[in-house]
C-alpha cells in the first residue's frame, strides 16, 4: 500500500468535551480508514503509483473521480487530525500570529471568516487557511473532498488549517448545529503544527 492510515497522536477522548471519544473513533477508523484504501485502490496498477498526493492533485481534473474523491478523503483528514490536539486553543503566537494580523487584520477578524466560510459551505466540504504562491494568506471553502492543493481549486495553494465540515464530523454530538462544532474547533486548535506549517 503506497498511502497509510496516520495513527492519531492522541486518543479518541483527548478533545473531549469539544469532540466527543465516539465522533472521533468511527471518524478515524471507519472514515478515513476507507478513504485510505479506496485511494490506493484507485492508483494501484496506475501511471499514478509512486507519485505523491502533492503530484497527484496538481493535475487531478484529468483523473477518476475515485483518485479525487478518495485521495482527497486521505490528505484532508490527515490534516485535519494533525491541526488538533488536546490542550489546544487559544491564539497562535509569533511568525504565525504576524501572517494572521496581515491579511486579515485581526486574529478576531480571521477567525469570523474562516468560521463564516465553515458555516456557509454548501453541503459537505471543508474550510481552510491558504498559504498562496506569493506567500499571501487566504481563507476558502472547498466542496466534497477537493482541497487547495489541487488544479481546479479556486484559490490555490498549501494548506495550513482546516476544519472537516462533513455532517459525520459534527453530528453524533451537534446534530444539525453545524456552528457550534465550528466554535468548539477552536478549543482544539494545534497551533504549534500550523506554525510548522507555515514555516515549512
């Protein structure tokens, strides 16, 4: 298998009581799990096998809706565990901070927005925050599975931050309040792996 389901460096209960220990579980094991293997699935045997998520998604609208859909699945959520951490939340410090104030502001101001984007995505998808070609920041929503590293994004770019907007990500404890999940994201928010991020 050329992509691995990451192990989770903390426990399903560790974000308690912000995401609850079962949310997390069939989360981790059960969603990303088969996004994992139908990823692999879909380049086994391909001109595909070998390449990187990186490579693959800069030219993904010309692959299968399995190569996007399922890799998508895979990096996205590889994200999205790393971006959070028990004893998390707060505000990010530094370099980060500094990046944050430019092109938005205020951190308040950046978090009304990418909060804003969480809650208005249409249907299933993701929020982000952009590290673009030019080094500029830059917060987007993205539908499904699709992320800024891929070719037919809107906005483009390395993602820094991100948060899983899919109803399985939120519902066995928030239900239908979507924005309050989004509001209990940035109680578990790693700002030490974004800063990492955003220096790498």
């Amino acid at each position: 298998m050329s992509f691995k389901l990451p192990d989770l460096s903390y426990d399903y209960n560790a974000l308690e009581p912000y995401i609850d220990a079962r949310t997390m579980e069939i989360h981790h094991s059960k969603h990303h799990v088969a996004y994992t293997a139908n990823f692999n699935k879909a380049v086994e045997g391909s001109s595909l096998e070998g390449k990187s998520v990186e490579e693959i998604f800069a030219k993904v609208s010309s692959e299968s809706a399995a190569v996007r859909n399922n890799g998508g699945g895979f990096y996205n959520h590889n994200l999205y565990w790393s971006n959070m951490g028990p004893g998390g939340g707060g505000e990010p410090t530094g370099e980060l901070l500094n990046a944050i104030n430019g092109a938005f502001g205020s951190f308040a101001d950046f978090k009304s927005k990418f909060s804003t984007a969480a809650a208005t995505r249409f249907g299933s998808g993701w929020a982000w925050l952009v590290k673009q070609a030019d080094g500029s920041l830059a917060v987007s929503s993205t539908p499904n599975q699709d992320n800024p590293l891929m070719d037919l994004t809107d906005v483009k770019g390395t993602p820094l931050l991100t948060i899983d907007v899919w109803e399985h990500a939120y519902y066995l404890n928030y239900q239908n309040r979507r924005p309050e999940y989004i509001e209990a994201f940035w109680n578990v928010i790693n700002w030490d792996e974004v800063s990492k991020r955003l220096k790498a």
